[in-house]
C-alpha cells in the first residue's frame, strides 16, 4: 500500500504600518491511500478540501478603504507534480464586500492577487483542490505553506 500525506501550513501577514490584519483560520490536510493498484496502472486524483474548512477576516483597516490580498505557496517539501488551487466560496460578514477569486487561481510560488474588497469582513471561506496526484509520486509526506498577504489601497 502507498501512502501520500500533504499537509498545508497557513499564515495570516500583518501589516504592522497601519494596522490593517488579515487572519486565517483552520487547516487543510489531505490524505490518501491507494491499495489494489496492479504494476502498470495509474491513479490520477484530483480533491477538493471542505468548502468552509479555512475561513480569512480582513479587520483593522481605514473607513471604506479597498483593499487586495494575494497568495503564494512557500515549498517546504513538495512536489511540481501536484498543483494547489484555491478559491473563495462566500462572501463573508461584516460591513464590506469583495469580488475575486470565486473560480479556483491556481497557487504559484510568486505572489499574486486573487481577491478585492472593501470594508471589514470576517468568515470569507477558502476551499483548495489538489490536481496531479498520482502513483508516480514518491511515498512521502509533503508540505507547503500558503501565504496571504493584505494591501489596502
């Protein structure tokens, strides 16, 4: 039997010039186990975590501020093979909004935005899916942490 684990670390950046946070909250991990599989076959998986799994706030900012957050994936051990995306499935509460990021944006190890707003916000839910997982890859747990970043404009 071969075992993939991929875990994902969060982080939430602050920026300490102004005050303005965003924060992010719960954890995604995806385990899988392949059994049955004959000399020869494949088994390509794509998954999706739990559509309110990760939840981000946006607090702190100036009165009817926009704003913009980006993402970037920081590879501790990871694979090229498998690709990270995500995508917002709300809207959040609060007294603002946001627009982006409702299709799934691929996670890359540059930096880029996915999502504007304006106003506070709190539980705007995050969902990931995982493409190119297959019995090429090596048994191994692997890791990856996904960094958000918050810009008010």
């Amino acid at each position: 039997m071969t075992r993939l684990i991929l875990l994902f670390g969060f982080f939430s950046v602050f920026s300490i010039a102004f005050g303005q946070q965003v924060t992010i909250k719960g954890e995604v991990e995806f385990s899988f186990q392949y059994a049955n599989i004959k000399a020869g076959e494949d088994y390509s998986l794509e998954t999706e975590s739990k559509q309110d799994g990760v939840s981000m706030s946006i607090r702190k900012l100036k009165r009817n501020s926009y704003w913009a957050v980006t993402v970037y994936k920081s590879d501790i051990n990871w694979n090229n093979k498998v690709k990270i995306y995500v995508r917002r499935t709300n809207g959040g509460s609060g007294n603002g909004y946001t627009w982006g990021c409702t299709n799934y944006t691929r996670v890359r190890n540059m930096p880029q935005s996915i999502m504007w707003g304006a106003g506070g916000l709190n539980n705007i839910y995050l969902q990931y899916r995982l493409s190119g997982i297959s019995m090429d890859l090596p048994a191994n747990t692997y890791y990856t942490d996904i960094v958000y970043t918050l810009y008010e404009q």
